[in-house]
C-alpha cells in the first residue's frame, strides 16, 4: 500500500483524486484549511483509507507531520481565483508561492520521492499563438497566474538542487462533480449549469465568444495517477492537461441547453479584467511523457456534473 499526500484534497479536484487513490487502495492524507475545501466531499470514501488534517500548508509543522512516510505529493491546495486574486494579490501570493515552497521544503526533509504541482494554463495569458504548447511564451495578466508560474519556477529550482523529482500540469479549464456553483468566484459550467436547474439567467462575462478547452476532471485524475506511477526521472517538468479542444461559451450554453432539453435564457455583463480571451491546448507532450489521452470529452462530462448539482440542490433544499 502506497502512502500519499493530497494539498487542497476536500476541494475540487483534490477530493475527486483522493477517491481515486482510495479506490486502488492507497492510504491517502489529506491537507485542507477548508476555506474552500469539504470534507464532506470524502464521506463516501472508507475512512480506513483516508486522513483528513485540517492545516494551512504554510504551516511548517503541520505540513512536516503530515508528509511523514509519503512518497508523493499530489499539491492542489491554492487561492484559486483570477478575481480574486486581484482583490488579494498578497493573499494569492502568500497561499501560492509561499504555501508551495513549504509543500516542497517539507517534501524534501521528509524524503518524498515526487511532488505532482497543479500549475495553470493562465501562464500563457493573452499570447496569441494557438493551441498553447509548454514551450508558448507565457504573458500573465493576474496575479493568480504570476504565482502559479512563481510556484512553478520554485518546483525546478527545488528538483535541480535538492533532487526532488517534480512535474507541474497546466490545468485547462477543469470542471466535473465536487465544483461549487455559487460565490462571486465560480467557475463557468458549474454556474451556469446551475443557473441553468435553477431557473435562473446564465450570466455570460463578455460577448460569448471567448474560447476554452474545458476538462472534465477524471481526465485530471488519470494524468496525475500516471505521474504518481511513471518510471521516468521528472525535474520541474512542465505538462499541459486539457482536451486539446476548444469550444465558445456559447456553445457551452447550447450543450447545457441540449443534455437539458430546455432552453437557457442568457444575459451578457462586460468582460472580466483578468480573464483570457481565448484558450486552446496542445497535449502531444503530455501523450508522450505519459502516455496520457483524455478519455472524456464536454458533452460527456455535464450529466455528471449536472448530476451532482443536481443532488447538492437537494441537499441545500433539506437542510
């Protein structure tokens, strides 16, 4: 049995990789502050299997304890908002850089093999080659963006002098079950999933035309459970994850309206300072260092997210 470490595991996409690891029978811990995070996101998983500590991963203590025995690091904990990033730019760069070099330093006094970091297509900014490949110029317009390619920078600094293997993913508009849809700070298809069962108007920031390669999150999963197993030596390692497709958000509307069967009634605000006007990922490097190939496309992602919505409607109905 493995032992591994998940940073942000009661969030999003932490939570979804958590059960995947407990699935195989692994002994996952789980650092969470839960300022976004729930535990409740676990109860389905045999707590046999999982070990929930409730810690800021700037907390060299508690980060220290919880890396004991582990061989990987699977760091998702982050302030992971573009908007709110620029209303709290210390904050993103304190939770960001900061938060990752403690992952890291605790990571190499405890001995861990490899530290899996999730990094952010918002690297590439508004540079207007597309599809964006690891080796695109990198153009950030948040701060958000500029921590995670800090934090980045530090994952290679901390392989090329200590030894410890790293490889950063550049998320691509991930989204799946265990996405909140509610905040000032929501993701898109969780939103507008939502206001979609709600019976509310989808807000669109901008004309509609804005592109991204959304991915579902077990795509996610799969990438980071072949990085956890790979033979190959990783140093700071740079690797898109996405789709390789890319589609309007209108015609993420159109699918929502599609798998609904109803329509969704739409209302446009101005665009978002911060937000990238279009997103398109090349994954041949991801393909080749790992073997990885998404096995899930949009319109096969949203019944499962609607479905969780779906379910956290009615939960929020009986409370």
């Amino acid at each position: 049995m493995a032992r591994y470490l998940v940073t942000g595991g009661a969030g999003f996409i932490g939570s979804n990789l958590t059960a995947a690891l407990a699935r195989q029978g692994d002994h996952v811990v789980v650092v969470d502050d839960l300022s976004t995070g729930h535990w409740s996101n676990l109860d389905a998983l045999d707590r046999g299997s999982v070990e929930p500590v409730t810690a800021d991963i700037r907390d060299a203590e508690a980060m220290a304890k919880a890396m004991r025995g582990v061989e990987v690091v699977f760091h998702h904990a982050a302030l992971g908002s573009v908007p709110l990033s620029i209303e709290e730019p210390v904050r993103a760069d304190s939770v960001n850089v900061g938060g990752t070099v403690q992952v890291l330093e605790a990571a190499r006094h405890a001995g861990v093999r490899r530290v899996i970091f999730a990094a952010s297509s918002a690297a590439y900014g508004d540079e207007p080659s597309l599809p964006k490949s690891e080796s695109s110029p990198i153009a950030p317009l948040s701060p958000y963006a500029v921590s995670k390619l800090a934090a980045e920078r530090y994952c290679a600094v901390f392989s090329a002098l200590y030894g410890l293997e790293t490889l950063c993913f550049r998320y691509f508009n991930i989204f799946g079950p265990h996405q909140r849809p509610d905040g000032a700070y929501a993701a898109a298809i969780p939103r507008f999933l939502w206001a979609a069962l709600t019976g509310e108007l989808i807000t669109i920031y901008g004309d509609g035309l804005t592109t991204r390669d959304f991915c579902f999150v077990d795509n996610v999963v799969a990438a980071n459970l072949l990085a956890a197993s790979t033979e190959k030596a990783l140093r700071g390692d740079i690797v898109n994850i996405a789709t390789g497709t890319s589609v309007t958000l209108n015609e993420v509307v159109e699918a929502i309206a599609t798998h609904l069967g109803k329509g969704t009634p739409v209302r446009h605000e101005p665009a978002r300072t911060g937000d990238v006007r279009h997103s398109s990922a090349n994954i041949e490097k991801a393909k080749e260092l790992l073997g990885y190939v998404p096995q899930c496309d949009l319109r096969q992602g949203l019944p499962r997210t609607a479905e969780f919505l779906r379910a956290l409607s009615r939960q929020r109905e009986s409370a």
